[in-house]
C-alpha cells in the first residue's frame, strides 16, 4: 500500500512516496496528496522508495503533475530508480511531463 | 647514433666471426672486426681457449674505436666467460670422441664424411662440425628445436655438435566421437552431426646426413568412429523422434570416417490447397471502354457490345475449396496447411445461387465483381432514356445500366448502380455510378465519378494498413513494459489496458488519432458506397478501444484480433477488383473526373480539369491547366500552355509520365517531388531514380 510523507523545506515542499506506485495509490494520491500540494510553489516528489509501477500508477503520476502544473507549482520528479525509469522511458513519460521534471 | 655491436666466440677467428655475423644478419663488409682473443690449444679441454672476436656496425675503420671492450653496450668478457664454462661439459664428449677417433682410423674416415652435416635418427638430431661450414637446419611445422635449453623461433638455424640439441613433438593426440541430434526448428528433420574420434601418432621423421636438413613430422592417423546405431537410436527416443526415420542414414553415419552432418528423419510438409473458385459460363466483361481501331480511330458503336443472359441461364458454377493435406512432424505432430478459404457470394437483383450455381432468374447484363474471395453477382437491368436529362425528365437514379441518348443538362443528376451510357453532351451535370461512364460528347463543368465505392474501400485499407503497424507496435511495447522487472500488470485485470493505451496515446503514438478520426469520417462519408460491414464495424472497434475508452475491457486479446482484423481488410483492399472501373470521355472542360480504375480522354483533350484515375491516365490530346493524376502512370500526348497556366501531372513515387510535348512552366510530380520545365520539351518519359530525383529516360 502507497504512504507518504511531506517535509516543508524552505524553498518548497519535499515529498516521498513509500511502496508501489499502482491503482491502490489512487484514492491517496487524488485525494489527500494533490490537495495538499496545492497551496505549494515548488514540489519535489521522491521516488527512492519505488519499488514497482503499474500503469494506473502512471496515469496518477501524470495526473498530479500536470495538476500541480495547471497550478503554476513547479514540479520535479527526483531519485528514480533505474528500472522503473526505464518504463517511464519505455512509455516516454519525460516527453509527456517534460525533460525537466526529472532531477 | 648509437652504434651497435657484439662480442663472439667460436673455435677459431673465422668462426667467431661467421657466428657473429649469423647473428646481426649482416655481410663482413658491414662491420668492424676487432680481435680480442685468438685461439688457444688447450690439452683435454684444458687451458683451451676460444677465439673472441668484436663485431661493430656502422663501417668505421677500427683504428677509429677504442679498443677495450665497451660495457655499456656489449656484454662482459666475465658472462662470456661464463657461458663458455657452461658449454664446457659438452666438449669434454668431444674429446672422448676425438680421442676414439685417434684410436680407429675407419670411423675416422666416416666422420670426415659427415662433417658439416646434420642427421635425424630415431627423433634425434645429430651433428658434425666441420672446420669451414655448418649444418643448417630448416624447422618444419610442428616441430620445436631446443638449443641449448632455448626455443629456436627462427624458420632455420645453424647447428653444432657442442651444442645441446633436443627435439619436441607432440607424440600422441587422441579425439572421442564427438555427435549429436538435433531436431529442426519446422520440425520437419532431425540432423545427426557426427565428427569421428580418431588417434594421431607422430615422429620425427630419419633424414639421411645432410650439409641442410629439413625437420618435418612424420604421422599416422587411425580414425574410430565409435559412433552406435543403437545410441542414435536412445537420442531420437529422447527427443520424442518418431516419425520418418531414416535407417540407411543412420548406417552411413556410424559407419563415416569423414565429419558430416546426417538427415536421421524427415518428417511430410504440410500440401497447400486451393481456395474456393468461380467458373464462368457466359460473357459478362463488357468492351473495356472505347477501343482504337488499327488506324487509331474509335468506333463509339463497338461500345453497344454489351453481354446480356437469357432468364434461367447458368451464369457460373461455384467450386468449393480443396483443403491442403496436413503434413507430419519428426516427432509425429500433425503440421495442419495452411486454411482454404471458401467464396464468398453476395448473389442479388435477378440472380440466384442453386446447388453451386449463380443462374438468372431474369434477362439482362450479367455483372459479377471479384474482390479476393467476395463474389456479387447480379443481373443489371438496363434504363434508354430517350432524349435529354432536363428538368422535364428529373435527375435518374437507377440501380443498374443506363443509356442516355441525348444531353445531361444543368444541375441534373444521374445515379446508376451500372455502367453509364451519354451519347451527346454533358454540362454542369454529376454523374456517379459504381461501374463506368462513357461520355460521346464534351464534358463541361461536371463531376464524373466512376467506381467510388471502390476508392474508398483502397483509401480505408491504406489508414487501415497504417493503424495496423501502429497497433503492432504498442502490442510490442505493452509486452516489453509487462517483462519489465518493475512493472505491475495485476491492474490489468481492473483496468484492463485503458489506462496504459491512454499513456502511449499521450505520446508515444500521438499522430495514431489523426488516423483513427480520418477512418472514421471516410467510413461516415461513403456510408451509401461502402459494400460489406466490417470496414464499419472495424471503425467501432477502433472508436471504442482509443477514442471512446469504454469500461469494457480491453484485453491484450481484443486489442491482437483488433490488429489482426485491420490486416486483413487492409489486405483485401491490396486485391484489386475485377473488372474495375473506367471512364471514357472525348473531351472534356473546367470539369471534375474521378475513377477507380482507368481514364481515357480521346477526343481533342482536357481543359481545366481535375482528373483522378486509380489506374491508368491516357490523354490523346492536350492537356491545359488543371492537375491530372494517374496512380498507375500517365501518359499524354501534349501538356502545358503558352500563356503558363499552371498545370499538372502528377503519378505516385513508382510510375512514369509519358509526353509527347511538354510547354515550358509544366510541372511533374512523380510521388512528393516536383520539376518545372524550363523550357519545352519532346518525347519525354519521367521518373524517380534511386535518390528521389526526377530524370528523364
């Protein structure tokens, strides 16, 4: 099961996720994660502890950036792992949130 | 430079000298030779000494060196010392040998015979030095010569009895049976690889003495195949090889000496068989249009030449297929041909289908239509309109054959499911029909569409066969991302394949929903034209799997008979119909002419017309303005105006246009590359070459 935690930093709000990002995480993500971004400029969401994706997960993650991007935050994606980029790149996902998203 | 020198011995100056030589591969004129010891006589290997010379390259007088030995660069009279100890022990041999010689005065004499000579006995090298030459030794392959505990590396060498010889081959080499079975990927043969043991045994070969000697080897192979049938026989059950066994083959793989590769088993390919097909019983292909007699005139009358049936008349008789004869793996699996498929007949208006027979059940013009394995047969009636098409008479829309003998006048229409016959004039009129058109006098201002039904069943298999690789590739991506070790497939059972179809959509395959959307609207365009549902059904499918994103379920199994689906239709609309469309018009003015098959212009020519033929494009006149496309080639006979008047001939990237004469400003298109004529030009034939340039033949 997908948990989370925020950290408030000075120059925006660091996220991690813990566990797989997939269809279970939806409720989590659309529900209490977005909200609570919304007020925030900079977000950077961590995915060190990603093990594994599904393709609802990417859906998600496509939704809650371009959400927070509609929402003039800026938004980057950092410490992905090496398999798990590599469906990111399998599917194009830097094309889609763009280059510079992830760090 | 640093000049190069070396210090040799040998038992006397001359042969210091030659070995010193030997060594720096150079003549006695290159070098300087310094004497730094002479010979002595010693007694019984006592108090002899070697003669020591200094060999220097470079040509300088001696006089010009110093004398003493220089240490940095040549080794020390100590270490030659040394190595003259070292070879001490051979020579006291040596003495004993001279001393037996002294005693017998005849094998005195047979070593004077073989001196300076080198012999092989018994795998042993033998020497006998002589006081003016040496033995020289040629190495042969497989050999190694040790002198004096070091490999000679050279081709050849020089030999001394003080040296210590010793010769290395390899004696012995032995190699097991080496085989195995494998069975072919078709399954259709099982190969038995075998390469026989064998034992090699090997000497050096005796040479008689010889001031040169060749080393060389000499051996004997003994081959054993110890390859067993019943072995071959324990693999073949292993890997379940059971059916047409080859025995003989087995025997003349136990039994070779030479390495091969043997066909054990052959299994029976599977006979292909014979699609269902039609037989026709009467005429039904019309003249082709207008044709030329010998002098190149035309005779509209030959066009009134049209087949037509008496009621209960057998048209054709209809044969089922002959299924193929499956054929048998080694491993006795039936190996199933390849399907046959049965025709199919869509029989309608007058004609019926009785006991594999299509027979008339009224008079008139048999039509029967093949696309692939789809039949239509039908009897078309025929419609004589005598007079003009004019407001008194209305538009005529009739499902077959129509002539009209006189004018098609303004804004009228006329509509026929068969082929369509206008003796005089056309002008500002539509004539659409799904068969042909001939027109006797000009064509103005009108829209002539002949065989609609058939483009756009070639333009929906294109999007198709386009769609068709896009949906194999995300196949191949969705399988890639599901072996992919972090990757979680259980949503699929939720989701099915939606939400990642939405991602691929996002970019991956962006320009696949232009497509889509074209499909759609050509299929929604030519609804009424359009014969046979599944181009319309496919286009549901293709909504409700990328556009719609329904909560059905899309499974991998949906989305590969989607793609399987899209194939074959693309894959018929590759077939072209028989007989396809045409039209024929003798001249024709600021007019529309779209065909799926060929268009012939005979009269004076084309002005300011648009043509479209899906086959070949024929003008036996001129052609002023307009665009003119011929998918299957154009020729024409004039082309271009004075006054520069843009026109246009344009073929797809594979075809050739023919001109008689060209008017300077006219531009070629042969696939996506245009040429302006600069000037005027005769007899032309245009194409792309190799680069995508248009050259003229």
């Amino acid at each position: 099961m997908l948990k989370y935690n925020i950290v408030n930093e000075e120059n925006g709000v660091q996220v991690t996720l813990h566990g797989d990002l997939d269809i279970e995480g939806t409720e989590i993500i659309k529900e209490e994660l977005l909200p609570n971004l919304l007020n925030s400029k900079e977000v950077n969401v961590s995915f060190e502890k990603v093990p594994f994706v599904d393709s609802s997960g990417m859906g998600l993650l496509i939704t809650l950036v371009n959400s927070l991007k509609e929402n003039n935050s800026k938004v980057t994606i950092s410490n992905v792992k090496e398999e798990v980029f590599e469906i990111f790149e399998l599917l194009q996902l830097p094309e889609i949130l763009g280059e510079e998203v992830f760090v | 430079m640093q000049m190069q020198s070396i210090i040799s011995q040998g038992k006397n100056i001359e042969e210091a000298i030659h070995l010193g030589l030997e060594l720096l591969e150079v003549n006695k004129r290159d070098v300087d030779i310094e004497i730094i010891q002479q010979a002595k006589k010693g007694f019984a290997g006592l108090g002899r000494k070697q003669a020591i010379v200094k060999l220097s390259l470079g040509g300088n007088p001696s006089g010009a060196e110093p004398t003493a030995p220089e240490h940095g660069n040549t080794p020390s009279m100590d270490e030659f010392i040394d190595t003259f100890l070292e070879s001490e022990s051979p020579k006291a041999a040596d003495m004993a040998e001279i001393e037996q010689n002294e005693a017998n005065d005849t094998v005195e004499m047979e070593m004077d015979e073989l001196a300076g000579k080198a012999w092989v006995k018994d795998s042993q090298i033998h020497v006998k030095d002589s006081p003016n030459k040496y033995a020289t030794v040629k190495i042969g392959e497989g050999i190694q010569l040790m002198k004096n505990n070091e490999l000679v590396t050279e081709k050849s060498t020089i030999v001394s009895e003080r040296d210590h010889l010793m010769l290395n081959i390899k004696p012995l080499e032995t190699q097991y049976t080496v085989w195995d079975v494998r069975v072919e990927k078709d399954k259709l043969s099982a190969i038995l690889e075998v390469k026989p043991g064998f034992k090699v045994e090997r000497r050096v070969r005796d040479i008689e003495p010889d001031e040169h000697i060749e080393l060389s080897v000499e051996e004997t192979k003994e081959v054993t195949n110890t390859l067993k049938y019943d072995q071959v026989v324990r693999m073949l059950e292993n890997l379940r090889v059971i059916y047409g066994i080859n025995h003989n083959e087995i025997i003349r793989a136990i039994d070779t000496t030479e390495p091969g590769t043997f066909e054990i088993a052959t299994g029976k390919k599977a006979e292909p068989g014979k699609n269902g097909w039609i037989d026709l019983k009467v005429e039904t292909d019309p003249m082709n249009g207008l044709i030329e007699d010998e002098s190149g005139n035309v005779d509209f009358r030959e066009t009134n030449v049209i087949p037509s049936v008496e009621k209960g008349t057998i048209i054709a008789t209809l044969h089922d297929p002959i299924p193929g004869r499956p054929g048998i793996t080694v491993t006795n699996e039936p190996l199933p041909a390849k399907q046959t498929h049965p025709l199919k007949v869509v029989a309608k208006n007058g004609i019926i289908e009785v006991d594999a027979k299509l027979v008339a059940t009224e008079s008139g013009r048999p039509s029967i239509e093949q696309r692939g394995q789809l039949v239509k047969a039908m009897i078309l009636p025929k419609l004589v309109h005598q007079g003009n098409v004019d407001l008194a008479s209305g538009n005529i829309r009739f499902n077959g054959d129509v002539e009209i003998i006189g004018e098609v006048e303004e804004n009228m229409l006329v509509e026929a499911g068969g082929d369509v016959f206008i003796h005089k004039a056309t002008s500002e009129a539509t004539i659409t029909t799904s068969k042909s058109i001939v027109v006797k006098g000009n064509v103005i201002s009108s829209e002539l569409s002949a065989g609609k039904n058939n483009m756009l069943v070639v333009e929906l298999g294109h999007l198709l066969g386009i769609m068709h690789v896009q949906v194999e590739k995300m196949i191949t991506v969705i399988k890639q991302l599901t072996t992919s070790p972090a990757f979680k497939s259980n949503d699929f059972s939720v989701t099915g394949l939606q939400p990642l179809i939405r991602i691929l959509l996002e970019k991956k395959f962006y320009n696949f929903l232009p497509y889509v959307k074209q499909y759609q609207e050509v299929v929604e365009k030519g609804r009424e034209y359009i014969e046979g549902e599944e181009w319309h059904q496919v286009g549901v499918s293709i909504k409700q799997i990328f556009i719609v994103l329904s909560n059905q379920v899309t499974t991998m199994e949906r989305l590969t008979n989607l793609s399987q689906k899209m194939k074959e239709l693309s894959d018929t609309s590759d077939i072209p119909v028989e007989p396809n469309s045409y039209i024929t018009v003798s001249d024709t003015i600021n007019s529309s002419l779209y065909c799926s098959g060929d268009i012939n212009i005979i009269g004076k020519g084309c002005i300011n017309t648009k043509v479209h033929a899906g086959g070949k494009l024929h003008v036996r006149g001129i052609v002023r303005g307009g665009e003119v496309y011929g998918r299957l080639g154009a020729t024409i006979h004039e082309v271009g105006t004075n006054s520069g008047t843009k026109t246009i001939v344009a073929v797809p990237k594979d075809q050739k246009i023919q001109l008689a004469k060209a008017f300077e400003g006219t531009v070629l298109k042969i696939g996506k590359i245009s040429y302006k004529l600069q000037e005027e030009r005769k007899h032309i034939t245009a194409r792309l070459n190799d680069n995508d340039q248009i050259i003229f033949e």
